[in-house]
C-alpha cells in the first residue's frame, strides 16, 4: 500500500536539508533550554513561538517531515470535529468553552502564519452527516453544544453527501490545506530563525535530573532545562500516559473524478465526515477526491485489507470516480477522556511536557497544543490551557481502556512461550513488544509488526517505527 497521497506527492520536497545529525554530539552531550521532540505540527508551533520568545530551542524528530502524522492527515481544520463538541460537552460548558477556544486560536494562528508564508488555506464549510436514523440524536446534540456556545451552527436537511442522509450539522468558516505543503513552511521558517531541526534522532529515554532532563537519543545524548514531547505518544513509560491512549489506524485514499458535474451540488465547497460508523472522511484536496474511513485500533484488526477494499468499494458506489492515486494510513491517538491532553506529563512538574490525544483532529488541535505549550514555558500562559492539562481531571477507566488490559495480560500469557515470526527475506524477530511485553501481530496490508497493546508498529525487520516503545524487536 502506498503511503504518499497524492496532493502531497506533487508538491515540491520543501523541507530542504534538516539539519546534519553525523556530528550532532561529537563534541559531547548538546545542551539547550528547550528540547522539542518530535518536527510534526506541535512540535514545529512550539519551537517557533519559544525561539520568537527568546529560547534556545533544538527539535528532534526519529524520521522527516513526510513521516510525520502531520503530513499524512486530511489536511482539515475545523473546530466542529465530528460528534466531538456533543461528547466534551459531558464536562460541562465551561469545558466546551475552554476547547473551543482552544481550536479556534489553533485555526487562527495558521490562517495568520500560512498567509504570511504564502500557503493557501481553502475556506470550507465542516459537515457532520447523519447516515442512519439514529445518528440523528448525536446531531442535536452537537446542535444544542454550539447554540449554547453561540457558534453558528446549521441543521441541513438535504447536505451535499453522496449517500443517504438523514440530515446534518453545518459549520461554515473552517478550511483545509496541503498538510505536508503547510509543515514544510513552517519548518523551513523555523530553520530561518537560527533553529535546528534534526532529523533522524530518535529518543530512547527521558530522564528527569536535578537541573533539567537528559534525552538518550540514537545519536549521543541532549540535555535540556525543559524538554516538550510533542511524539504523538510519550516515548516509553513516563508517567503512565500510554495507558491512557488509545492508538488507532486511519486508512485514507485519493482518487481522480471522472465526472465532476455528477457530484453532488455544492459538494467542492464542503468538507465532511459521518457521524456515526462505519467513518467516511470527504474533501476534494487539489482536484483530487480524498476519502478516509475504516479506521481501526492497532494491531487488533485481523485483516486490514478488508478495511481498504470495503473503503474503496463504498466510493466506487456512491461517487463519480475514475482510477485510485494513492492509498495510505496515519496513526493518531485518543484520549481517555476524549480531550487533548497538553501540558506536564507528570503531575506538578513542567520539566517534561506533552502534547497528545487529539483524536484525529490534529491539525487544529496541534496549532492550540502548541501555544499552549509556549506559553507555559515563557510564563505568559492561555488562559483556556489548565482545561486540556493531562491531570485537570481523574482518569477514566472505559471498555477501551478493558480491551487493552485484556490484549495486556493475553500477551503476557503468550510471551511465556517467546514468541518469533519472519515473513520471506526477513530475519525472524522476537515477536514480544519490548515496551510493555505484549505480542505483537503481523499486518499484511503495511507489511508491519503491529502491538495491540499501546500501538507500537515494528518493520518487518523488527526496526521500531512508531509508538511508545523506544527499542527494536529483537531478532532471533
């Protein structure tokens, strides 16, 4: 499966050259203020708003620009976000307040930034589809958040979907850009500033010291004042956050349109997302249709290219397309609480930050993940950032949070026997995680070890991809 979409391919590779990390540490450990790990969209606003302040920033990221999650998303930027205002309003309106702030100073701060670098942001309007009867409940209830929030908000009757509807919420005044287009800017900016961006340097461990943190990295060692993880999961197991995350799989596609007047009226000018399952994710994305669903939770899918070719069935169905272009997946996180969580990894100590559990929403999410990281650290905080902290309120155990244990303790059953697999040209790897010992899974479509655990992913050849472990499977 490829995983370059296509709107991305096209542009020009504008990251330029990251910064050399051959001699990264030969002088010995490098010292800074601000360690920033991880060169995806937090990281990348982090960095950029502490280095406008003043800071010595240093960002490190375990691969390049194009291997972000950043880049592999949808490219939306909205505050609406499917049925996520109906569920956050479980809080209470203070919190709903407090989040949408939060995404609106996100999207505000990119149309700012973006314009002045010159990468356009496409005005859309954000619809949440009801597909089924039921759905419909979900709907009203993301109607009465946003009333009470004055945010304005449409019920549509008839919107512009190519399946059948039972009505939908309108957002008008979000937009959509080339994600990968977007950080290439912002990381090309970032070094005109004077700060590096290695790329390449991946964090083994973070270790909290007297005077500050020192990262083990695959090239030497970096020592920091305060250090912002901004990886999508902590790397390891600081402060137990893997435990609260869920990691999940999208699977996303473009495809040429080879009858733009059959699509529906006013469909070029929206972007929208179901819901209720089975998700399906539309935009029209460089004059290309890019459609996203069938996600799934990592390493517990079984058959993953079924997920692609029901994906790919249903918009050969429902949509005037011509030939497929490309078909990739991204990897996001979600919460136990359904909130981003932004802010000390550990309770009453701001030596180590966090920016994580956006639920697929990370473009938005990520912008506001960022200044509020910034503004913790120049001491000039948001004033909506103590609402996303990860310990502004108590853990919630849910199903998803027994299903993991029950993977957990399977895992644990089965490393007994150790476990290995190898596929034809491979070495044969262990298959036990080495991040918390559960069994991980091969998955045919992306030729991947996968951990049903926390979502660690391994190549075939054990090499860590992505996910909180911070170590190889070990090879047999």
């Amino acid at each position: 499966m490829s995983e370059t979409p296509h709107d991305q391919a096209t542009e020009p590779d504008a990251t330029g050259p990251s910064t050399s990390t051959a001699s990264l540490l030969a002088a010995g450990p490098l010292r800074t203020d601000v360690a920033v790990v991880g060169a995806g969209l937090t990281g990348v606003v982090t960095a950029q708003l502490l280095a406008d302040g003043g800071a010595n920033v240093v960002v490190l990221d375990a691969g390049t620009a194009r291997t972000t999650t950043t880049a592999r998303s949808t490219g939306k930027l909205s505050v609406l976000q499917g049925t996520r205002l109906a569920q956050v309003a479980r809080y209470g309106d203070d919190v709903v307040r407090d989040f949408l702030a939060a995404g609106f100073a996100g999207l505000g701060w990119l149309r700012r930034v973006l314009g002045d670098l010159g990468v356009p942001v496409d005005n859309r309007d954000d619809l949440t589809v009801a597909t089924a009867p039921e759905e419909v409940a979900d709907i009203d209830a993301v109607l009465a958040t946003c009333a009470r929030q004055s945010l304005a908000a449409q019920w549509e009757e008839d919107p512009p979907y190519p399946a059948r509807t039972f009505g939908a919420v309108r957002l008008p005044g979000q937009g959509q850009v080339d994600p990968l287009r977007m950080l290439s800017a912002l990381r090309a900016r970032l070094r005109s500033r004077g700060v590096p961006i290695h790329d390449g340097v991946r964090v083994r461990q973070v270790r909290r010291l007297s005077s500050g943190v020192a990262l083990r990295t695959t090239r030497g060692t970096v020592l920091a004042d305060r250090v912002v993880l901004a990886t999508g999961t902590p790397p390891g197991r600081l402060g137990g956050l893997f435990l609260r995350l869920e990691a999940g799989r999208s699977l996303l596609t473009t495809w040429d349109v080879a009858d733009p007047g059959a699509l529906p009226p006013g469909f070029t000018e929206t972007m929208s997302i179901t819901a209720g399952s089975p998700v399906r994710s539309l935009r029209m994305a460089g004059g290309l249709l890019m459609v996203g669903g069938e996600g799934y939770t990592v390493g517990r899918e079984h058959h993953p290219d079924r997920r692609l070719a029901a994906l790919d069935a249903w918009t050969r169905a429902h949509l005037p397309v011509g030939a497929p272009r490309h078909a990739w997946a991204a990897q996001d996180y979600s919460s136990d609480t359904g909130l981003p969580l932004v802010g000390p990894a550990i309770p009453g100590n701001d030596r180590v930050l966090v920016a994580t559990g956006y639920a697929k929403w990370g473009l938005t999410s990520g912008a506001a993940a960022g200044l509020a990281l910034a503004g913790r650290l120049l001491d000039d905080p948001v004033e909506w950032g103590p609402t996303l902290e990860p310990w502004a309120r108590p853990a919630r155990p849910t199903p998803r949070t027994a299903a993991t244990f029950g993977e957990q303790t399977a895992g644990w059953a089965c490393a007994t026997t150790r476990p290995t697999g190898g596929r034809p040209g491979t070495v044969h790897v262990s298959r036990i995680c080495p991040h918390l010992g559960g069994v991980v899974r091969w998955n045919d479509q992306e030729e991947s070890w996968d951990c049903p655990v926390h979502g660690s992913r391994f190549a075939a050849d054990g090499t860590l991809l992505e996910g909180p472990a911070t170590e190889d499977l070990a090879r047999r």
